[in-house]
C-alpha cells in the first residue's frame, strides 16, 4: 500500500512539473520576478491604440509586462522578420555589409524602395522586395534550416511563398518569442559569427539619445479584425504594429516586443508616427527608458 502511495505522489509531482512547462510557454512565468504594468493601458488609450508589450530586465532577471494575455498571442510577424532574414543572409553568405541590392526598375508603392540600396539603408526602410530578393537567395532549404538552428518557430512556407510568408499567410509568432529571439542573439545564444551579429546590430540601431541607445525593427500587417477584437469578423481587416528590439542604457540592457493596433480607423500614415512614440512612452513609464 506503501508503495501505491509513493507511485501516487510521484506521478503527482511529475505532473505538476508538466504543468509547469507548458504554463511557462505559454505565459510569462520566467524571470526572477514578474513585474505588471497596468499603467501601460494610459498610453495606448491617449493614441486611441490597444497592445501588449514585454520587457526583459537583464541584470536584474525581471519581466515586465501589460496584457499577459495577448502578450502569448500569435500573429504574423510581418517586417520584423527582417531581422532574421538579415542573419540567415549573412550567416549563408547570400549578402554581406557591402552588398548593394540593386532595383529592378519597377516602381514600387514607396519612393525610398525605387533605388539602389544596400543592407543598412535596406532595412532601415523596410524594403519588401529587397528582403523577398534575399528570401528568394537563401531558398527554401536553407531558411529553414537556419530558423530551426534559430528555433525561430511558427513559420509556414514551401517554395511556393518563400518570398511571402512573413508578410501574409499561416506564420505566426508571439511578443514573448519576438522578445526572447533578440535576447538570444544579444547575449550570443545562438550559432552566428559575431560579425554578422555586429552588422545586424548597426542596421537595427534607430535612435540614439543622451543616455540611451534603441535598436528595433518594425513591422505592419493586416490582418482580420476578428483576431484582435471581439467586436471584428473575419472579413474586416485592420492594422497590426510590431515594434521589436532592445535598449541600452548605462549599465543594463531590456529587451523588448510591442505590438498593437488602433481601436478606430485611423490612417496608416498616422499610425507610423506614433509608433515609436508609443514604444518609448510605455517604456518610459515602466521606469526603462530614462525621463
């Protein structure tokens, strides 16, 4: 009877460990402590916005966080893919600091895009057809290759859409993934040269303050409303935000993903320009980026 017990408590234990795991994949459950930052909400509503963001302390172990919910919420990672799109690149020897990719003369919906442009200025601005030019380069092979080296995880295509899928289709990632892929690189986690690293780190580098240094990649995507409001359908479409990258101030390092959208119809043109304000608004108030 001893022993039945025993087995019982045993099995009891092991399953709570399971639990635990796959609480943690799907919650913000890691760190040294969890910190929530409902006065996040304050800054969304002044720009008629509504979004997550994540934050990871790293000298303290901290995460701070607004909206754990959608925070674990799958979307399609849109232009911040960019970012690792640039490291496969380099890492397979498709582009290089010097590489220039070269227009094809097809006017495309931005000015900036219709010229010669190389890495940096490249992916500064975003440019859809340069990166799917590079997509194209790497292949459909060694891409995935090189997201599972990155357990980059969530990303659907073939051939058929290998200059596509981050921008439409079935790929999704999360804010807490979007966040943990920059810590990994950051803190040399993953199977890249540390040149290649320092490229990418130029390329992100957005603003650079007087105590502060910000590095990021955008991304925007429309997707159906239904996926960000009860209140959508499947037919209406709205815009997402993706803000991802991290901060350095004196001392410390955050690690961060924002992403968000605007509760009416405001004009996309609009929502770029208070992108960024937002991002350094809510990080201010969670006490991360410096007054």
């Amino acid at each position: 009877m001893r022993k039945i017990i025993l087995i019982a408590v045993f099995l009891a234990f092991i399953s709570g460990i399971a639990s635990n795991i796959i609480a943690q994949k799907e919650n913000i459950s890691y760190g040294k402590k969890k910190v929530s930052h409902k006065n996040i909400k304050s800054v969304f509503d002044k720009y008629g916005m509504e979004g997550c963001i994540i934050a990871a302390d790293l000298v303290k172990g901290e995460t701070h966080y607004y909206d754990n919910k959608r925070c674990t919420q799958k979307y399609i990672p849109a232009s911040t893919f960019k970012i690792a799109n640039l490291l496969i690149g380099l890492e397979t020897g498709n582009i290089d600091s010097e590489t220039i990719f070269k227009w094809d003369s097809v006017p495309r919906r931005l000015d900036v895009w219709n010229r010669d442009l190389g890495i940096y200025d490249a992916f500064k601005v975003s440019c859809v057809p340069c990166f799917q030019d590079l997509a194209r380069r790497i292949g459909n092979e060694k891409m995935k290759e090189y997201l599972a080296k990155f357990r980059y995880d969530g990303m659907e295509f073939d051939e058929s859409n290998i200059d596509m899928f981050w921008l439409q289709g079935q790929s999704k990632i999360n804010a807490i993934s979007q966040m943990e892929f920059v810590k990994k690189i950051y803190m040399d986690k993953l199977p890249i040269q540390k040149k290649n690293k320092a490229i990418l780190f130029k390329a992100m580098e957005d603003e650079k303050g007087k105590n502060y240094t910000l590095y990021g990649k955008t991304g925007t995507a429309e997707i159906p409303k239904s996926k960000l409001t009860k209140k959508g359908n499947d037919a209406e479409e709205i815009f997402l935000l993706w803000y991802v990258g991290f901060l350095e101030i004196p001392g410390n390092v955050y690690f961060f993903a924002i992403n968000m959208n605007s509760k009416k119809d405001t004009p996309l043109q609009e929502l770029y320009t208070v992108r960024k304000q937002i991002v350094k608004e809510a990080l201010t108030k969670m006490k991360i980026l410096p007054e």
